[in-house]
C-alpha cells in the first residue's frame, strides 16, 4: 500500500457520491450527491433518521449495495484511491483490511454455527495478518483488547451463548483484527441496553484513540453523537443538510432541520409539551421539489421549493443547504429572524 | 385509594421442562408491589430482562401470574372469573411497543379500531362507524384513511391507530409499553404530546413502561426502576433523578447520553456482585423508596 498521506489530506473524501434504486417507476435516489471529509484519527457522526440514506451512504462507501440499489456516480477517495474504480478483489482486500464495519444487531452480523474464535480467526487469515498456527493466540488477544472476560474459554463459545453487548464486543474486535484506517459503525449501540451502550461507546473511544483510527459513526440518537463525535453531518431524505464541529451543531444549529430534533428532545420543564416537528419523513421517490424539508419547515419561504438549496457557510467549518444562510439574497422578513440558541439542555 | 394497586406480584417461568424433569424456575417478577394513582403517569423503568414489560402484562392477566394481587378500584382482578375479566379489561387496555406487529396486516385502519367495540357487542353498526370517525379525530389521524390497511400508514401514524383502538372502550387505565421506542425521533416527540393531550381531556392514567428515562423524566410523576425482577427504587420523578440512592439507579443515570457535547460524563458502573439482591425497600424521604 502506498503511503501517501499528506498532512492535509482527508482519509476519505466522499464527493458527490450517488446511490439510487431501481424502481417500477425508475431509479430513485437513496443518496442523493452526498459529500463529506473524515480525517485521520476523526470521528464523523452520521445522524439521521430511518429512511435518511445513512446506511445506505455506509453501504456504498464500502461497495456493498444490493440490488435494486446501485451507484449511480460519485467519488470515495480513500488514502488517495478512488475506490469506486477498483476491481473487485482490490476492493476485497479494502474490506475489513483497511475499511471494517460494525453493524447494528450483531446477532444476525455473526455466524451462528461457528465459534467466534473461529469467525475472528477468519478475518485475520483472509488478510494474511495470521497464520494457522497463531491465529487463535491473536484471536484471543483480540477478545483481551476488547476487554472480554475469560477470553481463553469464551473464545470457543457460540454467538448464541453471549449476551448483546458482549457480541457487539467480538463485532468490534473483528473489525479490529486488521487494525484498519477507518471503522464504519452503524447504529453500533442502537439494540443494546443503555448501560451496556455507554460501555461500548466508551470501549469505541478507547480504542479510538488508542490505534488512532478513524470513526464513521452512523446514530440516529443524537445523545450518543455529543458524547462522541468530533464533526456531525445531518442527513435528511438523502442529502447531508447540515455538516460541522460537534459543538457548533448543538449550540448554534444553521439548518431548522437540524433545529427542530435538537427541540423535539425531552429536556425542559417536565410536563410541558414537546416542540415536534410536523409531517413526517417524505418518502423515497416522493420528495417534494427543492429543500425537501420545506413542506415541515417552521422557516419556509417562497425561494425554498425552488431547487435544492446548496451549501452556505454558517460559521468555521459548518455549511447548512438552507436558503437562511444565502448571504447574497435579501431575506424575507420572517426567515431572518435568529434561530433559537438554547442549548438542547 | 389509588386507581391501581399491584401487592407482592410474582411471575415464574419455567424453563426447558419435559415429561420426566421439571426444568429451571425463572422469577421474571419477584414480588413487585406499586400503587398508581387515578390521573397520575407513573413510570416503570429497568433494562431488557428486567421484569418490567411481564409485569404490565400480569396487570391485565394477559399473561397469569403466579401469586400476588392487582386491584383496579379497590377489587382484586386476578380472582376475577372470565367473564368479569372481560368486562374489566374494558377500563385497562395496553399500546404495545412496536406499531409494525401489533396490528394485522390484513385488517384494514377502521375495522382494528373497531374491532374492541364489536367484541364487546357495542353500539349498532352505524354507531360503531361513528366511534370509528370520532376516535380517529381524537387521535389525529385523517378520516379519508379509515379503509386503508397497515403498510399504507407511517411508524406515527401506526402507533395513532393502536391508542385510537386502546381508546375505543373508554378506558380510563392504559398501560403504554414503550409507545414511542420504535418511531423515529423527530415522530416521537408527536405521539409523546398526543398521550399528554389525551391524558388531560380523557382523564387518563398511565402506567408508563421505558427503557428512556429522558422521557420518563419528562411525562411521569413517580418512578419505579426494575433490576432482576425486583423493584428497586421508586420516587417522584424529580426526587429519583436528584438523587438516587440504589447503586443500579445511579449506574443507570450515569449511563444516558446526554445530549450536550460539553456536559460533564462521569459513568458510575454497577458492579452486580456488590447489589443486595435480598434488601427491601425502606422509605428514605417521603415517598422515595429504596432496597438499600
């Protein structure tokens, strides 16, 4: 692997990526020309909610779309490859090597018939990190690493035999076999218990920092983003609306989108009534024109039906696609009033 | 007298039995005693495994449990016999958790709403279709949907028509068991004010089932927190909150993620070994109550 990692440089530069479904009624996009940055040693929190295209944009970057989805355009530059132009066994070789992913349920992500060791054993020997004979020591350092108690009986135990947090920990330890550059994790805590899910967001810090790699964090719970995210980037109906430093976006959120879940949170005088977001999640396929936040929109004014709004500067490093922020237009009088800048708490 | 009254409430399972052993006892509910009080949210929180979803369900004998008491205005309803359960379960109805499997895929919106009423053998056919339309309203869904079926309604949406058909019979108990965990959190916020709007024009009371306590802290008065079937902590909400005083509250609190990137995290881990597992709840301050 040829190392070219300029100071500057992003680890993965996902531009203008693409992803549609082939429908009765014609390709429909599931990710419509998203664009991100993740730097080395970074964590990306990837909030949305169901129906957003998260995964999907998770799926694509690793080339593991299913039909009727495909990719449709776009560029993921990883470590200065264009992964979208390599051949499938390059992109075999990426898989798990230099790029892991951690899935939501890890009880459907193991195999039930093999024992973990065997299933971490697996991912070390495929990429050449170990042989036969030392695959089952590095397997159980593995399981040590992720802090599994008795790693050296536990790692001849079935899926089925361990609870839901200690899988989600072979889960991590799998994707860690190869110590890779980038770990994409979605919805890594969703199914777990919230005391089991604060240790495994911790143990994902941990290791985080300790094998200096960098996160995808893909959530839609935005607790879990604040605790552990460096950047956030907002995804709703296919599009990123919002992208910024993890403070900016919780204190001074640019996109109403983004506004209205920090406010639908519970947080203020208990009792009182919650600030919903109206409507619901527009549908693949069914988007309505322009912003397709619009037809929810607490701020909506004529121009946001238009087009879909580019990315406007909000503050350093934050973009939202909200005609709000457009500094050459002239705001009409009910969009230039300042957006709500109380903290979710 | 509260409107409900659970006292020493205990469900066993029995686990792996076959005709010639008897399998392993399981305490899912081990001696649970709460009382709720008419108009009052009153919470009921614990993690997967906890006791606390087969506790709502032996409240309303849809699963029987073993020993122990539920008294609905003062009358023990697990000495009822059939029929007078029934008509019991017309003031205590329940919303389940997840509004893609609670409600039949072949049934269209208006008959699942319906359904209640024609068990019970209410009102005339048109008087039904009447109900139908006004609890539809109630609960903000749009009349023109009535004939639709299941799939063609959003998450939302589901959940609406599983409390317009828990609302059917007037009840003026409801168990909710996670009624919002399963929707997303820009609708949860939707259904959250609906079941407090409800609350106050019905008169309800709740018994709140979660595993979020951000919410909890918001809707509920008082809370019970579960731990291994146990009740092991039980406050008003504010109390709990400020200060708990079980070694699995505090683990628990420490635990939420809060939504802040600047708020102070300092995560209190339970450690089980250390957890008196025989303590019984004493009162520490009025009306909080802890098994320490």
């Amino acid at each position: 692997m040829p190392s070219l990692n300029q100071e500057d440089a992003p680890l993965l530069r996902v531009d203008r990526l693409t992803t549609v479904f082939d429908t009765a009624r014609g390709p429909v996009p599931a990710v419509d020309a998203v664009s991100f940055e993740i730097r080395a040693g970074e964590t990306l929190g990837l909030v949305g909610e169901s129906g957003s295209g998260k995964s999907v944009t998770a799926l694509s970057i690793i080339r593991l779309v299913q039909p009727p989805g495909r990719i449709a355009s776009g560029r993921v530059m990883f470590k200065g490859r264009d992964l979208m132009t390599l051949g499938e066994r390059e992109m075999q070789r990426v898989r798990g090597a230099d790029i892991s992913l951690i899935f939501q349920e890890p009880m459907t992500a193991l195999n039930p018939v093999f024992r973990i060791g065997d299933q971490i054993a697996e991912t070390l020997l495929v990429h050449g990190r170990a042989t036969r004979r030392d695959a089952r020591a590095k397997s159980i350092a593995l399981l040590r690493s992720v802090r599994i108690p008795n790693a050296d009986s536990r790692i001849d135990d079935y899926p089925h035999q361990l609870s839901g947090g200690l899988r989600q920990r072979v889960m991590i330890a799998i994707a860690l076999a190869c110590q890779p550059a980038l770990v994409i994790a979605d919805e890594p805590t969703t199914a777990l218990d919230v005391t089991i899910q604060a240790e495994i967001l911790d143990l994902l810090r941990e290791m985080k920092s300790a094998l200096g790699l960098s996160l995808l964090l893909i959530t839609h719970d935005l607790g879990v983003v604040a605790g552990t995210a460096d950047r956030v980037a907002v995804m709703y109906a296919g599009r990123i609306v919002e992208t910024g430093p993890v403070r900016a976006i919780f204190r001074h959120p640019g996109h109403p989108y983004t506004r209205g879940l920090l406010a639908s949170m519970p947080g203020g005088r208990p009792g009182e009534r919650l600030r919903a977001i109206d409507g619901s999640v527009p549908l693949l396929g069914e988007l309505p024109p322009g912003c397709a936040f619009t037809p929810r929109c607490p701020d909506r004014f004529d121009r946001c039906p238009t087009a879909p709004p580019p990315d406007y500067p909000v503050g350093a490093g934050q973009e939202a696609k909200c005609y709000l922020h457009d500094p050459a237009a002239r705001r009409p009088a009910d969009g230039s009033r300042q957006p709500e800048r109380d903290a979710a708490r | 007298m509260p409107l409900v009254e659970v006292s020493h409430l205990v469900k066993q399972f029995t686990r792996g039995a076959g005709l010639f052993h008897g399998g392993t006892t399981v305490t899912a509910v081990d001696d649970v005693s709460f009382a709720i009080a008419e108009g009052e949210t009153f919470g009921l929180v614990g993690e997967s495994g906890s006791g606390k979803t087969t506790t709502g369900r032996c409240m309303l004998r849809l699963v029987e449990p073993t020993s122990g008491e539920v008294r609905f205005r003062g009358e023990n309803v697990l000495a009822f016999p059939r029929a007078r359960m029934r008509q019991a379960r017309r003031d205590m109805q329940i919303v389940f958790q997840d509004p893609y499997s609670s409600l039949n895929p072949r049934m269209r919106a208006r008959q699942i709403v319906e359904e209640p009423l024609v068990i019970h053998r209410i009102g005339s056919r048109a008087e039904r279709r009447a109900r139908v339309a006004e609890l539809f309203e109630l609960v903000g869904l749009n009349a023109a949907h009535l004939e639709r079926y299941p799939h063609e309604f959003s998450g939302g949406q589901r959940q609406r028509i599983g409390l317009a058909r828990a609302l059917a019979l007037n009840p003026s108990f409801l168990i909710l068991d996670e009624p919002v965990s399963a929707l997303d959190v820009s609708i949860q916020a939707q259904v959250i004010n609906l079941l407090m709007d409800l609350q106050q024009r019905l008169k309800l009371t709740y018994l709140f089932i979660a595993h979020d306590l951000r919410l909890v802290e918001h809707i509920c008065s008082r809370v019970a927190v579960m731990y291994l079937g146990k009740i092991v902590e039980m406050a008003p909400t504010a109390a709990l909150f400020a200060a708990p005083q079980h070694a699995y509250t505090r683990a628990l609190l420490s635990a939420i993620p809060i939504p802040d990137p600047d708020a102070p995290r300092q995560r209190i881990v339970l450690d089980p070994a250390t957890v008196n597992r025989d303590a019984s709840l004493r009162e520490i301050s009025a009306g909080h109550f802890a098994a320490v």
